[in-house]
C-alpha cells in the first residue's frame, strides 16, 4: 500500500510537469514571464552547481532548522502547562485565539524593527507562527488523554508530576509530533517570506529577489521549487520518524477502526 501511495504521488507530479510543459508549448502564456517547465527544470538543475545559491541555501536552511528547535523548546513545555492546567489555559485561551488568527506574514514589519540582525528576524518570525500547531495539539492531546489510567496511577499513590510523565506525555507525543511537523512547514514559509520582505545578505528569499530583478524567471522559479522540494523532504522525513517512534499508536488506531 506504501508503495502504491508513492507511485501515485510520483504519477501526479508527473502529470503536472507534463500538462504545464504542454501549456508553455501552446504559448498561452508569455514565457518572458512564466518560462516553459522544462526551462524552470532546468535551471532549477543549475542551482546545483551555483556555489552563491548553495550559500544562500545552508543559510535559509540554518534559520529554519535553529526557528524550528527554538519552536519545539517553547510551544511544548508551553502546551504541556496549558494542557494540565485547565485553569489557566482557559484563562490564556482569549489571548490565543486573538494572536492565533493573525496572518503570520503580517508580523514581519513589526520584527524588522525590532531586529537588527537578519538571523534573528527570521528565527524570531518563526518561533512566533510555528508554535501554534504545537501547542493547540499538545493541549487538545492532554485533554485526550484516558482518565481511567490517571485515575489508576492516582490511586497508587503517584502525583500530578509523575501522571504527566507517565501517563499523558506518552498518550499525547503522537499528536505533539503532528505539531512539531506541521510547525516545520510552517519555518519553511516563514523563513523565506521574511527573506522576500525583510532583505538582507543571505537566503533563498534573496536569492530569489536578485534572481527576478536581473529579469532570470527560471533562476527565480528553481529557486521556488527547491524551497518547496526541501519542505516536502521535511515533511516526508518527519512522518517516517513518526511511524518508527509511534508504531504502536498506528496499530491501536488501526485497531479502533
């Protein structure tokens, strides 16, 4: 069945690739502003060998991957405190669903004032978007949580400290990764954006800037399909390192069904 759902992704990406090939090829659309696929793939071959796009690559790369560790060291101890903590969370609950809603793109102008160094800008932008899937799974995974098997550790003596870490924190880290790997699409976007809107020395967001203003549509859009290819390999090896930790929560839900 795995490998049926890959060739089917496989098939459909193909059958995108294709059709747009064949729409370029009708001229439909100028090229001078959409290139044909298989120039937009071609250049996106380039990129390989381009030493100033692979600098600026490790750079978004090292911003996403500090935003992202950063992300997880806040948003779960912050959900874990929410989550068993009924009180407070409903007391916190108004301010999330404020700050929530907010389109995180709209906070960068706020950041760049508030930064001066480029690094920190983008590590700061996406600590605040990425930590909302995070926490929002982490409190509705505790209050998931069996209570009959609270209620047994209770009855043994073990307090409110040992029940979360033997009784929730296990039921609930399922659902936290969920998070961690849907916060982790959520850098890539946010990582690039800031780099679109904020500028700077280094990133695939520049890059991507310089690449449009020196009229190099291919270059720009290559650069585009790397950054969407690095969040569909985050993605993908993220969700492999669910089933290995989780497995046996996919046999239970295989189970209830």
């Amino acid at each position: 069945m795995e490998h049926a759902r890959v060739l089917r992704g496989v098939a459909g990406v193909a059958g995108f690739l294709a059709a747009a090939e064949i729409v370029g090829a009708t001229g439909l659309i100028d090229d001078r502003f959409l290139p044909r696929m298989s120039t937009i793939l071609r250049g996106a071959a380039e990129l390989l060998v381009d030493q100033e796009f692979l600098a600026d690559a490790r750079a978004s790369l090292a911003a996403w991957g500090l935003g992202l560790l950063l992300t997880v060291a806040v948003a779960v101890p912050a959900g874990l405190a929410l989550g068993a903590l009924p009180p407070v969370e409903r007391a916190v609950r108004p301010l999330i669903e404020f700050l929530r809603p907010i389109p995180s793109v709209a906070i960068i102008p706020l950041a760049i004032l508030l930064f001066s160094d480029n690094l920190h800008l983008r590590v700061a932008v996406v600590v605040y978007a990425a930590s909302w899937p995070i926490v929002i799974n982490t409190i509705y995974a505790l209050r998931d949580v069996d209570p009959l098997a609270k209620e047994t550790l209770r009855s043994f003596g073990f307090g409110p400290v040992s029940v979360l870490l033997r009784v929730a924190l296990p039921s609930a880290a399922p659902f936290i990764a969920t998070g961690i790997r849907v916060a982790a699409g959520t850098a890539v976007i946010l990582v690039i954006s800031a780099e679109l809107l904020a500028g700077g020395a280094e990133g695939i967001g520049i890059y991507i800037t310089e690449a449009a203003s020196g009229n190099r549509m291919d270059l720009m859009l290559g650069a585009a399909l790397w950054a969407g290819l690095f969040g569909v390999l985050s993605n993908t090896a993220l969700v492999a390192v669910e089933r290995r930790l989780f497995r046996w929560h996919d046999v239970r839900t295989g189970a209830a069904r």
